[in-house]
C-alpha cells in the first residue's frame, strides 16, 4: 500500500519544468506508477528519510496530474486532506492518498552553476600514465544549426539520486530540492537502481534459463536457506540485468524493501573504501548488519584493494555465516572467479551456480518486440533479424541503441525530413556502408594538423588510445567533430586529455580507464578500441562492456569507436548520441 507521497520541484538548466515525486511505499507500488506514468519518469532509486523512493518526472502538467491521481486511488488510501494549493518556487506538495492535486505547478528557477569540485577516485590498479602532451581542445562547428552540448539531465538526475541514496558522507541527508551536480559529486552512491519493469512477470523463461529462474525464485521464497550465495553467470545479453532485478524486486516484497541492498562490483567497493577514508564505516557497518540479503551485480567488477578488503571480506562471510541471503552475477564463468576469491577472502562459488545462455532465436527476438514496443520504436522486420537477432546483440547494448535512435530523431527529424526509425538505425549502424579500410598516411597526416578551439565548457571529456596510436586518436577527433557539424551539433566541449591505454594488458586496462577519466573530473570519455592483433583486440567486445559499465558506475558518459571502423560515418553517429 503507498503510504505517503510528495512532488516538490527539482529543476535543471536543462528543464526547468522537471519535478521530483518522493514516495513512501513498496516495491509493487513503484512498478505500477511507473506503468501508468509512462516515459515521463525516471528509473527509480532508493532514498533514505520520511521517503524510501524517489522518481523524477520530465514533466508535471495537467494530464499527468490525472494519471498521478488515479493511480494513487488505484494503490489505496490510509487517509488524507485534498490538497488545493500551487506549487511555488523552492516548495512542494505532500500528499496521502487518494488526494486532488491541482494541475497549475510552477516551476522554480535553476540556480547558477558553480565549480566542481574535484572527485576523490578509488584506488586500483594503477591508473595509466598521461602522454607528454595533454592539450585542452574542443569541439565547436562553425555552422551550427542548433545550438547543442550533451544534456546534463541523466547526468544530474544520477547524481542527485545518488546523493538522496546511501552516500559513504557521515551525516548526509535527502535533498529536499534541486541540488547543483557539483555539490554532488563528491558523495558516492553505494546503491543500484532498480528497474521496476524487470520483474518474473516479465521475465521470459526457457531452456535458456530455466534453472536459473528455479533456483532464483527459490531464494526469493526461502532467502538463506539454500543457493546461498546464488552466483548467475553468463555472457553479455543472457539476461542477467533482468535476474538480478527480479530477485531483488522479490526479496524486496518477502523480507521488506529495507531488509535488501542492491550494488555492483564497482559502486561497492569504492564505496566501501570512500566510507573508510572518511569515518563512515561504521555507518556501513551498522547498516551491513540489520539487513537481511546483499545483491551485488557484476562481482566481476570488484575492486579490491588493501583498504577495503577486510571490511568486504568479513561482511561476505557475516552474511553466508548468519544465514542471510547472497546474489550475485558474474560476466565470467565460476573458474575465472578463483583470482577474485582469493583476492577477497570469500568464495563466491561456495553455494549455487547457474549458467544463464543466450536465448534461442526466436525468444530472442520475442523479447526484442517488446523493447521496441514498449519505447515506442517501429523497425523493419529485416533490419531487426540483420541487425539484432544474427548478432544476438546483449539486450544492454539494444536498448542504449533504442535510446540513440530517440535521441537522433530530435536532431534530425523535421517536418521536411521525416526519417523513420529504420532510416535512423542504419544512420547509427552503418548496415549499407561499404567494407572500411584504415586511414592513409595522407589522412593521418592532414588530421595531425588539426586543432579545435579552446573554451570553457562544462561538458567536459578525454578520449583513451591504443598505445602508440595518438595520430590514429586525432583522426578519429577530427572526423566526430566533421561529423557533428554535418548533424547541425555545435559540440563546444572541453577536451581534457589524450591518454594512450597498453592493448596488451587484458585485465587491468578497463580500471584504469574508469580511474583514470574519473581523477580528471570529466563527464564523458571516448575510448577507441583495440588492434585486432592485441591481446584485448581479441576480446574486444568484453573489453569494451567492461569499460563502459565501470565509466557509467563513475557517473562518466562513455562511447567506443572502434579502430577497424575509423571511417565510418556511423560510428561518429553513434559515438555523439552515446555522449549526448
């Protein structure tokens, strides 16, 4: 039942009309009102305070206020005033449903930036040494359309969650209204959101996964009892995002929302080491030992160090021995885990172990219907067998193309250049382009000699390359910014550095990218890939999962081009929506 609620606003320089709705209630009331509110909502988080969620909402207008309305009528009433009033600038509404809200909502005005503050980063293996040169450069088109930077709304909107979640700062407290990003930064959120729309109910069951749905819903039904700890392994696009929001939407509804805590490798042990730095950990100790089950999500991605490895090591093995419940998924298989383990002081592999597979063919594809479906996007039938289902593309990677093919569609769809979405896709994917050939010397030669302006930007950025390929980084440097101008996107972002990563070092590399851009303070970072004849050139497609996923739990906006494809037009495509 939804006990409380409260829209207060919380404005951007983005969008100034954004509100945020903190709610008191549970896991299932969440998932309805996200049903019913559509795209308008954010992913929910988890909070601390009179509320334990918090959703963002684009938009507050009239309709919207009738959706709200009715869907709070729909999850019950424990009592409550009608509520008559304007939301004025800086205030909110509290409401307990069922509740009039009037739909005349003001919103208030953004306050003025101010400087960041540099991030504290958490040690790992040593982060890769800077080139000689380090130029500040940007991107600026001389013929804009438009004018554009990279939105800073999911940036912001994941900060500021964060800051509301459990932060390793002693004392901290839930905003109660808009907070500038760089107040934000030096906390670090330990927790992982949840996405309400991945639940069993959704969760298509077969072959595939069939003995992982039995032993997942056997947790949620019995937690720490047995399959304690459940380990789910398997490749990128198995379907181990949507497990590990299902059990832990489960375990949330069996043992209470507050009796879980959901994380991954990296939000975990940086965590943990931040909390440590800074007198916290005994805040993290109380809280390890009142709750009841621990997911961590990519345990893959733990970073040990000396600092924070025996607090990790000893709460793992609390847990296990006090019969509370553990989760876990691992993008490597239980033997390639061993390191971890004894790097830890914990096995992982000590309970249940299940191989999740990639789906069949045409589960797969049923599954792929009902993204496009559910975000509004009509793609050919052929584009969708070409493109997704002979590649078996990690569901991750479709739905960041979903959103690419969106964010595209506002640049370049106008009344007269209605493009479709097939048209949009192959603009990212390049399906028609003709087989690429690497860059002469005279391409690499005339791209050496070219230098974007310098200028203060906020969005700011680095690009990562191969060792002893800085010329093939500034070719690629100068065809995103062609590419850009061509797109009507006047791209007037700060470049930070140009930082070369060893292609041969096949483990160590994704860290030290993700330390590496988050000690430079920046809000995005292009990495161009490895040669195919490298160590990592072979894994490439681990490498690059890696990479992003540890810059995304960095809060940094991540985008890959990859060197065989240096000529592609759509790589530059993909590579502006990614960062945008």
């Amino acid at each position: 039942m939804l006990k409380k609620w409260e829209v207060v606003p919380a404005p951007n320089e983005k969008n100034p009309g954004r509100h945020k709705l903190l709610i008191k209630g549970e896991m299932k009331d969440i998932f309805l009102i996200v049903k019913k509110l559509g795209s308008i909502c954010s992913r929910p988080e988890k909070t601390s305070g009179d509320f334990n969620f918090v959703i963002y909402l684009s938009r507050v207008e009239a309709d919207i206020t009738l959706k709200l309305k009715a869907v709070t009528a729909e999850l019950g009433s424990i009592g409550g005033e009608e509520n008559d009033g304007v939301v004025q600038a800086g205030a909110g509404f509290q409401c307990e449903p069922p509740v009039v809200l009037k739909p005349a909502l003001q919103a208030a005005p953004a306050p003025a930036p101010e400087p960041k503050p540099a991030p504290q980063a958490a040690p790992a293996p040593a982060p890769l040494q800077p080139s000689a040169e380090q130029p500040v450069t940007s991107l600026e088109s001389t013929q804009p359309r438009r004018n554009f930077v990279p939105s800073s709304t999911t940036r912001i909107k994941k900060e500021e969650l964060a800051a509301a979640s459990l932060a390793v700062v002693p004392d901290v407290k839930p905003a109660k209204s808009f907070v500038p990003a760089s107040k934000i930064k030096a906390k670090w959120s330990m927790e992982l959101p949840l996405i309400p729309t991945y639940s069993f109910q959704t969760l298509i069951s077969g072959s595939h996964n069939r003995f992982a749905h039995a032993a997942a819903m056997a947790v949620v039904e019995s937690p720490g009892v047995i399959y304690n700890p459940l380990l789910l392994f398997g490749a990128s696009g198995s379907g181990k995002t949507h497990f590990i929001n299902a059990v832990s939407s489960g375990l949330a509804a069996s043992l209470g929302q507050g009796n879980i805590f959901v994380t991954n490798g990296v939000k975990f042990s940086k965590g943990v080491e931040l909390a440590i730095k800074e007198g916290g950990v005994d805040r993290l100790e109380e809280l390890f030992s009142g709750i009841k089950a621990l997911i961590i999500d990519d345990v893959h991605l733990l970073m040990v160090s000396e600092i924070n490895k025996k607090h990790i090591s000893k709460w793992l093995n609390d847990f296990v021995a006090k019969n509370k419940q553990i989760v876990v998924t691992s993008l490597f298989s239980p033997k390639s885990l061993a390191g971890l383990e004894d790097s830890v002081g914990f096995q992982f592999t000590q309970g249940w172990m299940v191989d999740l597979k990639i789906p069949p063919a045409q589960t797969y594809k049923t599954i792929l219907n009902q993204l496009l479906q559910g975000m509004g996007i009509k793609v050919a039938e052929s584009d969708i067998c070409d493109f997704f289902v002979q590649k078996q593309m990690p569901f991750g990677d479709a739905i960041t193309t979903f959103e690419a093919i969106k964010k595209l569609e506002k640049f370049v769809v106008t009344a007269a250049n209605n493009l479709s979405h097939s048209q949009l896709l192959e603009m990212l994917t390049g399906l028609q382009e003709s087989p690429q050939v690497p860059p002469s010397e005279q391409e690499l030669s005339a791209a050496a000699a070219w230098q974007a302006s310098s200028q203060e930007e906020w969005f700011k950025w680095g690009i990562f390359y191969p060792k002893g390929m800085r010329r093939e980084a500034q070719y690629a440097l100068s065809l995103l910014h062609g590419r850009a101008k061509e797109l009507g996107m006047n791209t007037a972002w700060r470049q930070v550095f140009m930082q070369e990563y060893d292609p041969e070092e096949a483990y160590g590399a994704p860290f030290s990218i993700g330390n590496y851009a988050a000690q430079q303070d920046v809000n995005g970072a292009i990495v161009l890939g490895p040669p195919p004849a490298s160590a990592m050139g072979a894994q490439e497609a681990e490498f690059r999962q890696l990479s992003l996923k540890i810059l995304d739990s960095f809060f940094i906006k991540g985008a890959w081009l990859p060197l065989g494809k240096a000529k592609s037009p759509a790589v530059y495509v993909r590579a502006l929506m990614d960062l945008v």
